[in-house]
C-alpha cells in the first residue's frame, strides 16, 4: 500500500531503491538541521516529500516496533500503550500461509 507523503515516514525497517540513496546522504548533508536532530523518520519523510517519492508498506508489517521497549535514541515508551509506534497488523501475528500478498 501507497502511504501519504507526510513530513515523517514510518523507518523501523526501510528497503531503499539504490538510485536514491546518494540522493539521500546528498540532501542529509545539506540540510542545515543540529547536529543533534536524530529524528530519522522526520528526516527520511522529508526527503521522500521534498523528491516527491512515494513510499509504499507492507500489510501486513514484516517488522514491529514494540512501544514497551525503549528507542534507541531516548523517546520514552508508554508500554504498548502508544499506537504511533506499536504496528497496526504484524505478520507475526498472522498464520503465513493465510497472507494474500496478491
């Protein structure tokens, strides 16, 4: 599914075209953010926006992002109480052999 070019992107686990990752580091570089901004689904989600790339993800979710561990940047978890960072349908909670991929 085609998700909306917001000024973030979900970036638990992205699978990048090759023809846009020197793109990518290019527009990192330029940007005039701290060097303390870490906020990697803002910065992706910007870039997709500025290139005007859609961004596509899998239903079901081939990652999860448990909201009951801490993020490795520091965002503090509410324990799988958040739903922005808790996957909406996980494959792991799917049988495999019932996913229509189709």
């Amino acid at each position: 599914m085609s998700l909306p070019r917001f000024s973030w992107f979900p970036a638990v686990a992205v699978a990048w075209p090759v023809r846009l990752i020197a793109p990518l580091l290019e527009y990192v570089d330029q940007q005039p953010w701290a060097q303390t901004h870490r906020a990697d689904d803002e910065i992706i989600g910007r870039f997709l926006r500025h290139h005007g790339e859609t961004p596509y993800a899998t239903v079901p979710s081939l990652v999860d992002h448990p909201d009951d561990v801490p993020s490795l940047i520091g965002t503090r978890h509410r324990g799988g109480l958040n739903p922005a960072r808790v996957v909406a349908c996980w494959v792991g909670d799917c049988p495999a052999d019932e996913i229509n991929w189709g």
